[in-house]
C-alpha cells in the first residue's frame, strides 16, 4: 500500500490552545485561541468534555481563565 504524500505519520499535529471561562451572564465557553471553532455551554464540565474532544484529548492544551471570555462568531468570507 502506498502512502499519502499529503499525511506523514512522522509529522506531528499542532497542538490547539482553548480557552475555557465563564462569559458575561454566567454561560461556560470553550474556544480556540485562532477562533476556528467553539461553543457555549451550561456547565463547566460540557465545556471541557468539548475542548478535550476537540483537542483530541490534550488537556495540557487547554487554559481556563478566571477572566470573562465572550465566544465570537468569525462571518469572514
């Protein structure tokens, strides 16, 4: 079987930074530093659940702030 020469399994993945906090009126966020992707949450531990499946279970990648954090919705085309 020939392999891809778009996928090296010698190449490693770059690690995502999210973030994890509270916003503004309380709702738990979770979202990635770039803003490729994120979420709004009830609970503290749905957003983690989601940034360690995102992140693919990197929990040393994600931040949880003690700051307010507001989760944009990037619209660039």
């Amino acid at each position: 079987m020939m392999a891809s020469p778009f996928w090296s399994p010698s190449r490693k993945s770059v690690a995502r930074i999210i973030y994890v906090g509270r916003n503004r009126i309380g709702n738990w966020v979770a979202c990635e530093e770039r803003g490729v992707f994120g979420g709004l949450f009830v609970t503290r531990a749905q957003a983690l659940k989601y940034a360690l499946f995102e992140n693919g279970g990197d929990s040393d990648s994600i931040i949880e702030v003690t700051r307010e954090i507001e989760l944009y919705i990037g619209t660039d085309q």
